[in-house]
C-alpha cells in the first residue's frame, strides 16, 4: 500500500501540474473554451496508460515458472532504468516546464489547430502515465491487490487535490522541496526493484550466480512475514541477499542519490521575471508555483 501510495502521489502530481498549466495558461489568455481539449487529451492518456497496465497484467497471468520469473525479473530492471532516467529528466526540465508548455499552446493556437492542444495534453500525460504504470506493475508482484489498488487510489485522490489547490494559486505549496524529497523516495523504491530483479532472474535460472550470502535473517524477520513482505516490496528486503545484491543496491542508492541531490537543476527562463512583473498578484503566485 505504501509503495503504491508514494508511487501515485509523486507521479500524479507531476500530471496534475502538467493540467494546471495547461489550463492555467488557456485562462489567463482568456481560452477557456479550449479546456476541452485538454481534457480530451488528458483522459485519452490515461486511457492508453490503463491498456498498458492491463496489458502487463494479463501477460504475466498467462505465464508461470521460470518464464513468469524471467518476465518479472527483466520488467524490474527496465523499470528502474526508466525511473531513473525520467527522475533526472524531471529535474533538469522542471524549471522550464511552464515556459514550454505555454509556448507549444501559443504554437498550437497560433496556427489554428485545436488538435494540437489535444495532443500536447495527451503526450505530457502519457508519459507520465506510462511511467507510473511500469512503476505500479514492477512493485506489485509481491503485494496484496486490495491493499496496493486502495494506496495507489488514495495516492491519485491526493495528487488530484493538490492539483486544484495549484490552480486556485495557492502558491505556497513547497512543489520544489516536495520533487527533490520525492525524487528520493523513488531512488530507494528503484533501488528496491533492482534487488527484486536480480533475485527474479536468478530463480528464473537467467543469472547462475549472485555470489555468497554473508547473513540469513529469516529466523528473526521472515520474508513470508506481513512486515517480510512489506519491506521486501518497498524496500527491496531479502532476508539471506546475495553478495550482488548488496553490492548494487548500496551502489545504486549510493550513486544515483548522490548524483541527484549534487547536480544542479535546469536554469529558468531569464525572461521570466519579466513577465511575472506584468501579472497580477494571483497569476504571479500561480506562475511562481508552477514553476517551483
């Protein structure tokens, strides 16, 4: 449940502040009228992101053994390489994700194309759909359905209030402490999925051999355990791991955190004060915040 809770909220309000702009930027220049769209948009993705999920389920249900093992395992990796990458792109483009979004509208409208506006909404939200959705799958293969389903629907119904409450300006919403805390949770997560993965090949016969196991902690924590499993889903917990295992998962975490929490963030647009300077308050703080 909690895996499927930060998994949700993270990434649902990165697709919350996606719409916010969008819809934020088409009122202020007075196109309301072209919400449409963007809602059209918006739920065409995340239509597309169901398929996708459905998609994953329904294969891994129709294996078993050694393949459905292999099939687990390989998703784990490229899942963790494919939030790895979106978390430093998420970084490097979130100072300027406002300017751009409102430049592709400006395009779209200035050449009379509603489609366009459709579109822009369906490929900012499919991406960040299909991310979640691998996510989501990666994680889930050794979790409870109900108690995963109800933290990724409560981790969604939060994202989705911080979204109105972005759009009605409330512009102290620290977005930019919440990104990097939360860029960090996902590395951990990943770094979770990596030793899962790697634990997944090997029983799938794929890997031969992870090295020694230097402890065995079953008698004291078991895996079969409710706190076993928990920790093993969101954490990556074995209780005998193997010498790869550790040596990974610490240089993942050790690596790839460091990397995130030292690297600095995409610059800003310098002209966006100015523009900021020609808003009224309420629009400035909306400005401001989304581009936290």
């Amino acid at each position: 449940m909690i895996f499927s809770l930060l998994v949700t909220l993270r990434e649902g309000i990165e697709i919350a502040l996606v719409v916010t702009i969008l819809l934020g930027y088409l009122r202020k220049i007075d196109q309301k009228r072209h919400f449409r769209e963007i809602w059209i948009g918006v739920i065409a993705a995340a239509a597309l992101s169901l398929v996708f999920g459905a998609a994953l389920e329904l294969t891994s249900r129709e294996l078993s053994g050694r393949v459905l093992e292999s099939f687990e395992g390989f998703t784990m990796l490229f899942a963790v390489a494919v939030l790895t990458w979106m978390v430093f792109w998420m970084k490097r483009q979130s100072a300027g994700i406002s300017h751009d979004l409102r430049q592709q509208i400006d395009g779209a409208l200035s050449g009379g194309s509603v489609a366009a506006l459709a579109l822009l909404a369906f490929s900012a939200v499919a991406r960040e759909g299909f991310e979640t959705t691998l996510f989501l799958f990666a994680g889930s293969t050794n979790a409870s359905d109900a108690q995963f389903a109800l933290g990724g629907v409560i981790g969604f119904a939060l994202a989705a209030a911080a979204g109105v409450v972005i759009y009605y300006g409330a512009a102290k919403l620290p977005l930019k402490q919440f990104f990097l805390v939360s860029g960090v949770v996902v590395i951990v997560l990943a770094a979770g999925l990596l030793s899962n993965g790697l634990s997944a090949l090997q029983k799938a016969a794929i890997i031969n051999d992870l090295g020694s196991r230097p402890w065995d902690t079953e008698a004291s924590l078991s895996m079969t355990s409710t706190l076993g499993k928990f920790l093993h889903t969101v954490l990556g917990y074995d209780a005998a791991p193997a010498t790869a295992q550790i040596i990974l998962y610490w240089g993942y975490i050790g690596i790839v955190l460091g990397a995130y929490v030292l690297l600095p963030s995409g610059k800003r647009p310098q002209h966006k004060r100015v523009e900021a300077a020609s808003t009224s308050p309420p629009e400035r703080a909306r400005e401001l915040t989304a581009n936290t």
